[in-house]
C-alpha cells in the first residue's frame, strides 16, 4: 500500500499544528491562572456570545466528522500543510511576543502584536479552516467561518475598550500604528 506523501505530509502538519496549540495553551495558561486567582477575569455579554458563536463554529466541523475515511482533495491538503504550521507558528509568535515580567499591567506591543493586535484570533482561524478542509465540509466550513468571525468581532471589540481604558494614550497610539486588528489587509 503506498501512501500519497503530500497526503501524509498535511495530515503529519495537521497533527503537529494541534500539538503546538495544545502545549502552547498549557505553558501560556500557567501564568494566567495564578493573575486570575488575584483577579477573576471580567465577563460580559460580548464576552459570552462572542465565545458561543466561536466554539459553535468549530462545533460545526467538528459535528461534520462522518464515519468515513478522510479524504480531502489535492487543493485541501495544500490549504491544510499551508495553513496548520502558520497558525501554530502565529499562536506560539503571539504566547512568546507578550510581556511575561508583569502580567496584565503592560501592552502586547512586540513580535506577533507589531503586525497585528489580535494575532491569535488569526491562528484559531487559520487552523479552524484547515480542520474543515481536513473533513472537507466546504458549506459547513463557510457557516463555520462566519460565525467564528461574527464572535471574534465582538470578544475583540470588547477586549479593544478593555484595552484603551486600561492603556489610555499608549493604546491609542499602539492602536494608529497598528492598524489591523487580526487580518492583515483587512481589519
């Protein structure tokens, strides 16, 4: 049985993409627990359905697995060995460019938040579209896109009047310079 090397090369890229977000997450979370032991993080509306609609969408792919085989096309295992390695370089860029010395009281400025000031908001989305070229559920992927943008547009609207009472001037000037919020181009 041979095996398609550019198949396996997406699936190896795939699997090692979750594994950098999942050790990236665990080393990353540490010092928040200990911040949030201190200070319980602030939750509001937009905080909630913004992360409802979010993890509804990876939901979707995740519901659209089917007991067959993967079999994902030649253009999705490209857009998977793409996609997979840059969000889990972007989310770990993003865990190492922020300040560690003292915690919520300094500005993300540096590496991943020179480009842009929500970069990890990109890798989810980057590695929720590999996930659902993996499945190939191309309809669902598209409502699965929408919705985990819908829900990043408001947790980051938040985040940004969080940010711009706390930083004030330095925010806003941060802000000016930066001026995507977590898509090149775009926002």
């Amino acid at each position: 049985m041979s095996t398609d090397p550019l198949r396996f090369a997406a699936f190896c890229a795939y699997l090692a993409a979750w594994i950098a977000f999942a050790v990236g997450a665990l080393v990353g979370a540490i010092p928040r627990i200990r911040e949030q032991a201190v200070s319980p993080p602030v939750l509001n509306a937009r905080i909630v359905v913004g992360t409802f609609l979010q993890i509804a969408a990876a939901l979707m792919i995740t519901l659209s697995l089917r007991d067959d085989p993967l079999r994902p096309t030649r253009i999705e295992l490209i857009g998977i060995l793409t996609l997979a390695p840059f969000a889990a370089a972007l989310f770990i860029g993003a865990l190492l460019s922020a300040p560690r010395d003292s915690g919520p009281h300094r500005l993300a400025t540096r590496g991943a938040y020179a480009w842009m000031r929500h970069p990890i908001y990109l890798a989810f989305l980057a590695m929720l579209v590999a996930s659902g070229l993996l499945i190939s559920a191309r309809s669902v992927l598209a409502i699965a896109v929408v919705l985990y943008l819908a829900g990043s547009e408001l947790r980051i609207a938040f985040e940004e009047e969080e940010l711009a009472g706390t930083f004030r001037a330095e925010y806003e000037q941060y802000r000016l310079r930066t001026r995507w919020r977590y898509f090149p181009g775009l926002r």
